[in-house]
C-alpha cells in the first residue's frame, strides 16, 4: 500500500514538473478515477502542500462537497466518453477534471506550477491584514429596459416584466423571456466584476454572462436574421433555426450561426477577441474576412482588424469559469491578473519589470484574492493588498 502511494506521489511531481511521460500521465488520470483515490493521494498531495504552506483555503465540508461533485463529473464523462462526441461537449474533459482533483482533495482550492521554478524558498505570503480581504466583487446584476427603466435582479424576483403575452421571469440568477411580445423593444442585461448570470432568449437560446459583460437583444425576433450585440465575455448556446440565422456583433466585428455553442472573449483590455466554437460551427467577420470555425477552433482579431485561427484550441481553460474557475495554462502574470481585476473588482499597479514568468493555475472562484495571490507568489514575485489597489512587484 505505501509503495502505491509513493508511486502515485512521483507521479504527481513529474506532473507538476512537466517532466511526466504521456504513459505516466494516462496512468496518474486512471488512478486519480479510480476507487481508491483519497486514501491513496491524498497523503502525499498534503505533505507537498504543508511544506509550502499552513493555510488552507477551503473548510472541510466544503472540500468534501466538491469532491463529490468532482468524482460524480468523471463517472458522467466516462458514460459520455463512449457516446458519438456530437451530442455533448464537456467544459472539463477527463485530464482536466483530474487536475481538479488535486486542487480540491488538498483543500486548498488552488494548484500552481512555474514552467521554470526551482526554488520554492522564493515564495512569498501577500501583504494584507484581515480587515483588507477581498472576496469576489458583489456588484449589481441591471437589466435596462426602454426609455433608461432599470430593474436591479437581485432585488426583484418572480415575473418583473410583463408586455402581451410575454413575461420576463427573474430567479436565482437566471432571466427567462416566456411567451411571445406585442410590440419590438431592446433590453440590455449588464453584470459587473465578480458577478455571473444565465439568460434565455424568446427564441430559447441559452446566455452566459461572465463578469464585467453585458448583452443588448430585441425581446422579439422579427425579420430574416436573430442579433445580438455583446460586451465582455458571452457564452451562448443557440436555438436551431436554419431559416433565420443568429448572428452576434461584437465592436466592428460579427459573428453568424444557425444553432451552435460558442463562447465570446471581447474585453477592450484583452489583446484578442476571441471566439471559440465547441459544437457545431459559426462564421466570423471582420473587415471583410470571413473565417468558419469547427468544434474546438478558436478565431483571434487583434486591434488591427486581422483573424487568424487555433486549429486546437484547450476548451477547457476557455470555459472554466462556466465551471466557477480561473484555468490558465503557461499563461504570463498580466493575463491571469486581467481576469483577477475583474472578478475582484481591484486595479492592478507594476512596480518596475513585469514578470516574464508562465503559470499553471487552477483557481476556485469563490477563494479570497489572497489565496488566489499565495499560489502566484513565486520566483519573486510580490503582491500587496491595499484597498482595491493591487500592486505587483518583481524583484528580478
């Protein structure tokens, strides 16, 4: 049994080293699904963890839940796995939920590797005091209706908008639209930092809306064409409908499909838009070119209008914060802390050199920005904590 474990640690290492054969990592997934898996790992995940820290992030019951929810995801996935891929797209396939594993079993929330650490004495603890703890941002979710009418949803529940036969339903962090308008008129959902929402558009497509986002839709689709213009990042799953195409304008750019899953990235602070197709397929334009996607495809403009395409794209960072999760992979520090800035609603300062460091990271969303921070604080790398200001140091 000892020998198991310590197998299953060396495993874990080289995983976190990048130094782990594609044999070795098969063999660490199949273990990590297997039956014996807390007893087995566990052990060995919190001693690596107690040499680096003392401070958990998670309580022990809240662990447990998302164990539970973690390994009940595999068993789903491995039932799925053997289905034609077309009917189901997974946000996190079997590697990436495993990778989850880690993170939860040790309590901790957060898992982090350098590309290049070697010497784990560099980390440090961010300066901040319990009275300047920053959870995620609780801003209000508006939703604005004709003639500058705003409905604050977390105040208002039930049917908050009735016109015809149609009723616009608010419940626990979702808008329905129901039944059919007697007249044309736009609304606009907007959610801020540290906050998400679902919506259901009348043709019933399904809408998320991460933070810092906004969408303005018509409650009523007339004409040959469905349109919707977005802000932020926008996940949609779209209604069929050959005959009258949804298309979604982004800045000076748009997107057209018939029914489809996609995600939007279009940040004005990203360096890309970035839209990302994980079933079926869309058509993006920009200044004249057109480029069509595939499931796993990836579409990036930059600020001179040019597409260019990923053929292979990782869905699973990409839609992680469906999943209530920050994933970067070999990402720099001024990507994660973007996204940082606006589920916590801080604003982040450089002191002197920006990193150059790449980041492995899998982050719970429901964490404190300081326990997000100790998994980053590596290789010289300081943050402090002062009200809603974030300052970074590098000291290389």
């Amino acid at each position: 049994m000892e020998e198991r474990k310590d197998h299953i640690k060396r495993l874990i290492k080289r995983w976190m080293e990048n130094t782990i054969t594609r044999e070795e990592k098969e063999e660490l997934v199949r273990l990590l699904n297997g039956q014996t898996l807390l007893s087995d790992v566990e052990p060995g995940l919190q001693e690596m963890w107690d040499a680096q820290t003392s401070q958990p992030v998670f309580s022990e019951d809240e662990t447990a839940s998302m164990i539970d929810r973690i390994l009940s995801n595999n068993r789903l996935e491995r039932e799925i796995d053997q289905q034609p891929p077309v009917h189901r797209i997974h946000f996190m396939r079997r590697w990436g939920w495993a990778a989850a594993s880690i993170i939860i079993m040790l309590g901790i929330g957060v898992f982090l590797w350098t590309t290049n650490k070697n010497d784990s004495k560099t980390q440090r603890t961010a300066e901040h005091s319990p009275a300047t703890e920053v959870m995620p941002a609780m801003g209000k979710v508006v939703l604005k209706l004709p003639g500058g009418q705003q409905i604050y949803l977390d105040s208002m529940h039930g049917s908050i908008v009735k016109q015809g036969t149609l009723t616009v339903d608010n419940k626990k962090g979702s808008l329905a639209y129901n039944g059919a308008a007697d007249k044309m008129e736009y609304h606009t959902l907007t959610v801020p930092r540290g906050r998400q929402y679902e919506l259901q558009l009348p043709d019933g497509t399904n809408v998320w809306l991460n933070a810092a986002s906004s969408i303005t839709y018509p409650i009523i689709f007339t004409g040959p064409e469905r349109k919707v213009t977005v802000s932020g990042e926008v996940y949609f799953e779209v209604a069929k409908n050959k005959s009258k195409p949804f298309r979604v304008s982004v800045n000076d750019m748009m997107i057209t499909v018939t029914g489809t899953h996609f995600n939007v990235n279009a940040y004005n602070d990203e360096p890309f838009l970035a839209t990302t197709v994980l079933e079926g397929g869309v058509k993006v334009t920009r200044n004249n070119r057109t480029v069509t996607l595939s499931p796993n495809e990836q579409s990036l403009s930059d600020a001179t209008g040019s597409i260019s395409v990923n053929r292979n794209v990782n869905v699973n960072e990409v839609m992680a914060w469906r999943e209530r999760f920050f994933h970067f992979e070999s990402a720099d520090l001024p990507t994660i802390l973007r996204e940082l800035a606006r589920w916590y609603d801080v604003d982040v300062a450089y002191e002197g050199a920006i990193s150059k460091e790449r980041f492995f990271v899998i982050v719970n969303r429901n964490s404190s920005l300081s326990a997000v921070l100790k998994a980053l604080q590596a290789n010289d790398v300081e943050f402090n904590i002062n009200g809603k200001k974030l300052t970074v140091k590098y000291n290389k």
